[in-house]
C-alpha cells in the first residue's frame, strides 16, 4: 500500500513554510527554541493552516490569496519542459515581506513554499528558490529534472557563486540572512548538475510558480 502523503506547515522555525517531507520540515524545527508545526493530509488544508499564521501577516497573505493565478495547459505550447520543475519569489515592498516557491510545470502542483520572511526582496527570493530545488534534488538523488526561473539576476548569483545582495543584515531580517547563507554555503559545496532553464516569459506568459501579484 503506498504511504499516504503529508503536508507540514511551519509556523515558527528557521524558514516558516509549507513542507511536503518531514525531512524538509525537522530541518525548520529541530534546536529551533519555541517551534511550531503540524502535520496535514491534504495541501489545501495546510495551506489554509499556513494562513493563520500570527496576526502581523495575516493581511500580507489575504493580499496574496486574492491574485490567484489561471491554470494554464502548457502541452499546448511547444518548447516547455512539462518534466520541470519552476520556481518564484515575490515579495511585498523592497525590501518586505518575502516569499518563494516550486511547482511542477506539467501540474502546477506546489512542491514547496518557504516565507513570508521579513526585510526580503524579490532577488533573494528567486536565487533561493532556484538553490532549495537543487538542494531538494540532489537529496532525492535526482540529476536529470530541469528547473525553470524567469530570474536573470538569480542565474546571475548562480553563475557567480553566491548571492550578491545590496540588502543589509538587521535585528528585522536576521532569519532571511541565515537561511541565505546557509543558501551560498550549499552552493559552494555542491555542483548543480540539472538543467537550470530560463522561463521565456514573453512567448509562454508568466512562469507557473509565479504568485500572481502583478
């Protein structure tokens, strides 16, 4: 019998978010003081759940829930990879609250969604997404699925090696500013191997994990 599928959500941790394996959600959690996270056994009720968040973001995610995005059949564009995942960041103010995920392309199901993190901007979001995919990849020992983001300045970090962000650490964005070291540090020990694609967003319309905001 196969394993029924969990969603976790953390509300409080190193990178608050929806997870789908409970490896990805004990890295959150674990030595994390004050941690809270529970399991789901459907997305649409740990999104729902993610969404009660503690009060100072609840109008921020309202925003988001607002704009949401028509489902599109991209088997009837040719040139996009429907094996790929693609990824997004999207932040409110610059910098402000920010947020990244992945979706598969052939489904627009949501792999993976990490924020909103505070004093973020749209850069970091989309560099992180583009380093949480492979991470999550490589751990799956998956080198052959191809990654999508509209980003030119995230495939910039990627080429450089690291990010090269404008931002300045503060009390405010201290959380952001670990997770994205820990981002360049996974960087620089690891080769990413997949495909990494750029989202052709003039001929295919906007990338299947965008938030949906413009």
């Amino acid at each position: 019998m196969a394993q029924k599928r969990k969603f976790y959500v953390v509300w409080d941790g190193r990178a608050p978010g929806i997870y789908e394996s409970w490896e990805e959600c004990k890295e959150q959690i674990d030595g994390f003081p004050g941690a809270r996270y529970r399991s789901f056994d459907n997305q649409d009720a740990a999104t729902e759940a993610f969404r009660g968040r503690p009060e100072e973001h609840m109008a921020f995610l309202r925003r988001l829930a607002a704009h949401k995005n028509a489902p599109v059949d991209y088997t009837t564009i040719p040139g996009i990879r429907l094996d790929a995942i693609a990824v997004d960041g999207a932040c409110s103010h610059n910098p402000g609250p920010m947020e990244y995920r992945g979706v598969r392309v052939a489904d627009g199901a949501e792999i993976f969604r990490v924020g909103p993190l505070e004093g973020g901007t749209n850069n970091i979001g989309e560099y992180l997404a583009l380093i949480h995919v492979a991470a999550l990849l490589d751990r799956r020992g998956d080198r052959t699925t191809p990654i999508y983001t509209d980003s030119r300045t995230a495939l910039a970090w990627l080429r450089r090696g690291h990010s090269n962000t404008k931002i300045e650490p503060t009390a405010l964005n201290a959380p952001l500013m670990a997770i994205l070291a820990r981002a360049d540090a996974w960087l620089a020990a690891h080769r990413i191997v997949n495909p990494i694609l750029k989202w052709d967003t003039d001929a295919w319309g906007e990338i299947p994990a965008d938030f949906g905001r413009k």
